[in-house]
C-alpha cells in the first residue's frame, strides 16, 4: 500500500522496487488501490515508503494509517503527528531516516531505519538516451531563483565545459516547462522528455554529476555513486545526515555555484556507505520474508507487469497532456500581451504618422516662411550690431 495515484516519480519508483522484492520472495501478492480499499481479506499488509506519515486530519493520507499486524516500510514522516501508536501493533516498522524515527519516538515500538527501497532498482538492459561524455544532469523547480540569479545561473551554467543535460523528475511542478525555458537559453544544454521512474533512474546514473531539487533524484543519483547536490529541504536533509552528506545541500545560488564547483573538483566515492545501506536492506528483505504470511499478502504491487507498464504510460501521458494544456494556457496569455503591445506599436506609429503630417503642413504655411524670413533679418541685425560695437 503506497501511494499509486498521484504519480510522482518517488512513489512509481517505490511500488516497482516493492514488486522487485515480493518476485524474489516467490510470495503471491496483490496491490491495494486507494479508491477502492478491501483490506479486510488480508493478513498483512506492506505500507509505504513515500512521505506518507502526516500531522492533522488528511482525506488522502490518513489512508496509509492502517491499524493491524501490518509491516511500514521505510515510511518519511512530515510535520510531527501524535497519533502514531497504532503501529504499536506492527510486525515490523521501519522510517527511511533517523531524523523520521525520531519524530515517532514515543511509541512503545521498536523500529528500524532502512534506506528508501528504490536503492533496490535496477537499471534497463538500454538506455533510452544516448548521453554524451563529460556531463552533468540538473533538476531544478519553478521559483527556485530570483529573475536577476536566474540569469547569473544561466551564464555561469552557460560557461561549464560540460554537456547539460536538464532533466524533469518531480512532474507536478512543471519542471519540464520551467527548463525547457533555461535550456533555450544555454546552448551547450538540452531538456530531456517526460519519462518513467526507470528511465530515470537510468539516466540519473550516466551523469557524471548531478545538481537536483529532487530527494530521488539525488537517491538515484547516490545509488549509481555519482556525485551530487540536493535541494534543502527536511527530507532531503534527513537523507543526506544518515550519510554524513549534509554538507551538500543548497539553498540558493550560490550555494549551487560553489558546491558544484567543489563536488567537480573533488568528486566524492560513496561506495563504503552505499555498501552499508545495500547491507541494510539485505536485513530488510529478510525480515520482510520472516513477517509475511506464506500463500499471501497484500503489497503494493499488482499480478501483472503488462498492467503496471499500461498505466505509467496513461500517467506519462496525462503529465504531458496537463503540461500541454498549461503551456498552451501560458502561450494564450503570451499572444494576448504581444497584441496589446503591438496595438500600442501600431497606435504610436499612427500618432507619428500624422505629426509628420501636421509639421510638414506647417513648413509649407505662409506663416512659417514670413517667420523663417522674420529669423533671417533678426541674425542679419544682430551680425551688424556685433560688427560695430568692435
């Protein structure tokens, strides 16, 4: 049970590594949809991980906050909820951060971290896009620079000696909008489709480095042990603390210039901790065996993989789809200011239009040759008044 609705490429990428796990299990599995929950059939039932643990009454998230002999699966928690002693009942709990087991410290319950599972992902047999040596992948967001940085960003991106490649991740920002724009505007870059989970995680792992505002993002990016630097934000701080990373985050601009200038100088191997984490998860599969009925449980995950592949294919589409709605929304609105501006054009160009006109009635009047006449005695005068007083 994840979240299998709103399509974003963390919690895609989640349900695919979950369908991964259960497969090596050999254990027949089933995927709780969230507008049509039975869960009542089911012994146990997998939760998570995503940010899903939430403060306050929520339509939608309150879902995940099943009661049962359930397993949480290195679940992120937002904001500090209060009402969490329900997993006092599980068989197995574990937060994808210390920083997210903390804020469920006062349950009687003991838990575990464990590395969000899309570590777990493999990469496609072929890389959808061909990626040039030397090159760096960005993710960024909508808002996240000033209009004067944004240009400093495009200049300084604009001097890297690298193939930029930007590349849209979190769909429900419009990112793929907002770089498209950046990358008109830096030559040696190009904006990269709207794609799927796995494309993405392959992709990620060709750069040699990579600057996001992304959390998996940068998990994909640390799972291919290519350098990166992340976006400040909790969750991501959490991630980048377990790992003694934290040295790595951004919060502006400058921040952007400078550790990437340092991260391509002095590129850091996580190999020791990303061995330390696949360790981890080793256990975690292992206790998730121990813990789930044999014959069958109730996962994230559907029987058929053809299934699975049709419906990221309706989401990739509907996210293209509202892009292009937004942007042909954007292009209206454009159209509109560029014909009020051209009507101000065109008005401007008729007042001087017939300015010139009345100038040139004037310079043919009888009255402007009796005063261009009247200006030539005065000069002549006064040159002869001049004269004598010398």
């Amino acid at each position: 049970m994840y979240d299998n609705i709103s399509g974003n490429t963390g919690d895609v990428a989640i349900g695919i590594s979950l369908r991964k796990i259960v497969k090596n299990l050999k254990v027949d599995y089933d995927e709780v949809l969230l507008n049509n929950v039975d869960l009542l059939k089911y012994d146990t039932v997998i939760i998570g991980g995503g940010h899903l643990l939430r403060e306050n009454s929520d339509f939608f998230y309150d879902k995940f906050k099943l009661r049962g002999a359930n397993i949480l699966n290195s679940v992120g928690v937002v904001g500090n909820p209060t009402d969490l002693e329900y997993l006092e009942d599980y068989k197995y709990v574990t937060f994808r951060s210390e920083g997210d087991r903390k804020k469920a410290g006062y349950i009687n319950k003991d838990s575990r971290v464990v590395p969000c599972t899309t570590m777990l992902l493999d990469d496609l047999k072929e890389c959808p896009i061909n990626i040039k040596e030397r090159s760096i992948g960005i993710h960024l967001i909508p808002d996240i620079f000033s209009k004067e940085e944004e240009e400093l960003f495009i200049n300084w991106a604009s001097r890297l000696p690298y193939n930029i490649y930007f590349i849209p991740i979190t769909h429900y920002n419009y990112d793929y909008l907002y770089m498209s724009k950046l990358s008109s505007k830096i030559k040696n870059s190009r904006i990269l489709p709207i794609m799927k989970p796995l494309h993405i995680f392959t992709i990620v792992g060709k750069f040699d480095y990579f600057i996001t505002c992304s959390l998996h993002g940068a998990i994909f990016s640390y799972t291919h042990n290519v350098p990166f630097i992340l976006m400040e934000q909790e969750k991501s701080r959490f991630f980048l603390q377990d790992r003694g990373l934290e040295g790595y985050l951004f919060r502006n601009l400058g921040d952007i210039i400078s550790l990437s200038e340092q991260v391509i100088n002095n590129p850091l191997d996580y190999s020791n901790i990303i061995a330390k984490d696949r360790k981890i998860l080793k256990e975690h599969v292992e206790r998730i065996k121990e813990n789930v009925p044999s014959g069958s449980t109730a996962l994230a995950l559907k029987k058929y993989d053809e299934k699975y592949e049709m419906a990221q294919l309706n989401l990739q589409n509907s996210i293209l789809q509202i892009n292009m709605y937004k942007l042909s929304k954007e292009l209206e609105i454009y159209k509109k200011k560029v014909k009020k501006v051209n009507f101000k054009l065109e008005e401007q160009e008729n007042k001087r239009i017939y300015y010139r006109k009345e100038l040139n009635k004037i310079y043919k009047s009888r009255g402007w040759k009796v005063l261009k006449k009247f200006y030539l005695i005065k000069d002549s005068l006064t040159k002869k008044i001049k004269r004598s007083d010398t």
